[in-house]
C-alpha cells in the first residue's frame, strides 16, 4: 500500500453531494388561504369578546330628581326620596343618583327656608313690625 492510496480523513473535492437528485417540486409554498389572524385578538378573561353585555337599567326617576335638585330644591328632595324607594324595591341602577339628589334637595330647600326667614325678618324690622301702608 502506498502512502497515496492511504485515506487521511481530507474533505471529498467541492461539488454536488453524492447521493442527493433534484427537488421534484418547487419551492414551499404558504398553503390554502385559511381564515386569517383574529382582528383584535384572542378574547380577554372575565368580559365578553361581543361588548359590555346585559347591564341593570338606570331608574328615570333617579335621573330628573337630581336634575330637578338643582332647578327647585324642594320637588328634588321629594323626587329623590321616591326614586330611592323605587331602587330598593325594583333592584334598578340610580340608588347613588338618588341619595345624592336628596342630599342636594335637602341642603338647598333649608338655605331656601332660612332665607325666606332671614327676608322676612329684614323686612319686618325695616317697617317697625307693621306689614300695613
């Protein structure tokens, strides 16, 4: 044996490796179009991928107390005490509504009351205590 036929573990010459034809196909393709991506993603925990839901309706009556609180005092206050009777017994959102236009009612119907007292009062002094001409 001479030392040229002796394999040292040298690279085979540079080509096309042994063993290996042409693809019998083309190159990968991306497949049949499927339905696509999410448009916002998967669906969060504890809400519905579809809006808010079924919510309690808020009581009307609630509403026009509180705004009636601050237009005339007194038919707030009075307003807001039935649209809180109706909250408990209908189980309807506005009890908070309510509560605060009592509160309102209530502080403006007693400045109210203590100005027309205080008006009265002036008044009287002023005419030493005769309402007559």
């Amino acid at each position: 044996m001479s030392q040229d036929d002796f394999y040292r573990g040298d690279p085979p010459p540079y080509g096309a490796p042994p063993g290996y034809g042409p693809p019998g196909y083309g190159p990968p393709g991306y497949g049949p179009p499927g339905y696509g991506t999410p448009a916002y993603g998967p669906p969060r925990y504890g809400r519905s991928a579809y809006g808010p839901g079924w919510q309690r309706p808020t009581n009307q009556l609630a509403i026009v107390a509180l705004f009636t609180a601050f237009v005339f005092a007194p038919v707030g206050l009075v307003l807001g005490l039935v649209a809180g009777r109706q909250v408990r017994r209908t189980g309807e959102r506005g009890g908070g509504l309510a509560v605060v236009a009592v509160i309102v009612g209530g502080i403006v119907t007693t400045f109210m009351v203590i100005g027309l007292v205080a008006y009265i009062w002036v008044l009287a002094s002023i005419s030493d205590g005769a309402f007559a001409p």
